[in-house]
C-alpha cells in the first residue's frame, strides 16, 4: 500500500500506460479519478480500480481545452477531498518526413503534448499546493531524448514536455511539490501504430525493435506502471526534476 492516502488525477489513463497506473495506483492504496477525452475507455479503466479495492470517479478531459482541464481539476478536489497526486499520460503522435508534414498537424501535435501538459500544470499546482505539496508525474518519451526519421514533429513535442519538466520542478519546489517526467520506449500499445506504419509495419517494426533494445523486445504498460507509483510515493520524496527512461536499455 505505497499510495496509502493518496488522492491521484490521472489524464489520459482510458488505455495504454495510463490504464496499467491506473489500477496499479488502486492496487497500491490510492483513490482516483480517471479524466479522458475517451469516456468509454475512462470508465472501464473505472471498473478496473474498482476492482481492486479503491475508489474511481470519471471525469471528461479534453487536455487541449483550458476550461475542460481547469474543470477537471476542480472536479478532482471535490471528488477525491484533495489532491496530492497528479500524472499525465494524454498524448498523441504522428509520423511523417518533414518535407511533406502538414502544419497543422505539428500544431496539433504541440497542443495535445507540449500545450496540454503546460494547462495540467497550471491548474494542477494550485491544487498540489492547496495539500501542502505532492507529486506531479508527466510522461514523455525516449523521443523527446532522440528522435528518428519520420518523428521529428512528436519528438519535439516530447522534447518540450522534458524541458519544461525540469523547469518547473525548480519553480514548485518551494512549495513541496516534486515533478518527474516518465520516457517509455517501445512499449506495445496501439498508440504507437502511427510509428509503426512508417516503419513498414508490424514484422518490418518487430526486426528493428529487436536490434535496437538489448532486451530484444517491446515493453508492456505493466512493466511502466510501477515507475508513476514509485515517483507518487513518498519513497521518492527527495526526487525531482528527473527524466527517467523505461526503455529495455534501449537509450544506453
């Protein structure tokens, strides 16, 4: 029971990684409220925490929208009795040579990644700082660290999460407030498929994969989901302002 206590909004946890942390979250003590633009997934992402023993709430988050995402924290506080805990999972990727990328495309891509983690942020530190401090979690990307050809729209977007990341736990120190940021790699989720199919698909991907990570391999959202707990715990009360990889080595 690490989270024993802990009153967590997670944004984006309909699927993928966010989902795994979500019930990890549960598993592990904490009660929570599931926000996603994806409402069907959100709730049975509730089921799931309710499963285990704690207590779930659902919540609709558009995460490029201001007041969808100052509502959602003002929800959580009133749902949960506070908030202390606060990880961002929502993102999006597209793919494609830079010479023929849409502009609008790169714009969208910095509004849900880069944007909308700066508007939880806004939001969400008043709400930590209300609870005497806490952890915010967000999550980018071992692109934001090195790209490659076809990603250099998301990974600048996740290159921006990181960086401000690293700022703002400086900024929110003073008030007892730690903020890490989470880089998977390869983790096999469907929202890597744009990747995916640039790379000439599933077995072309699969070959690649295997001769990038020395652990010859995808990862799962459940070998991710323990790093968010561990960095909400206060097991790592005295971490801040890290970039922390879960990459099978990948990034050596």
């Amino acid at each position: 029971m690490r989270l024993s206590g802990k009153r967590a909004l997670l944004i984006g946890a309909a699927t993928g990684i966010g989902r795994a942390c979500a019930r990890d979250f549960a598993v592990n003590g904490a009660s929570v409220m599931i926000a996603d633009i994806n409402e069907a997934g959100a709730k049975e992402t509730a089921k799931l925490v309710r499963k285990a023993g704690a207590a779930a709430h659902v919540q609709r988050c558009d995460i490029t929208s201001e007041s969808s995402v100052r509502g959602t924290v003002e929800a959580a506080e009133q749902a949960l009795g506070g908030l202390d805990t606060l990880v961002v999972f929502a993102g999006m990727m597209r793919t494609g040579p830079v010479d023929s990328f849409d502009a609008d495309t790169w714009d969208a891509l910095f509004a849900v990644n880069a944007r909308g983690t700066f508007l939880v942020a806004k939001y969400g530190a008043p709400a930590l700082r209300r609870a005497g401090g806490g952890s915010l979690i967000t999550t980018a990307s071992l692109a934001g660290l090195r790209g490659a050809p076809g990603m250099t729209a998301y990974a600048a977007s996740k290159g921006a999460v990181i960086a401000f990341t690293t700022a703002l736990a400086q900024e929110l120190a003073p008030a007892n407030i730690r903020v890490n940021s989470v880089l998977p790699g390869w983790i096999d989720t469907p929202f890597n498929n744009p990747a995916i199919d640039y790379m000439g698909g599933t077995k072309k991907h699969g070959d690649i994969v295997r001769g990038l990570i020395p652990l010859g391999r995808q990862g799962v959202p459940e070998e991710v989901s323990p790093l968010y707990v561990f960095l909400a715990s206060d097991e790592a009360r005295y971490i801040t302002a890290k970039a922390m990889q879960v990459d099978g080595g990948m990034a050596h």
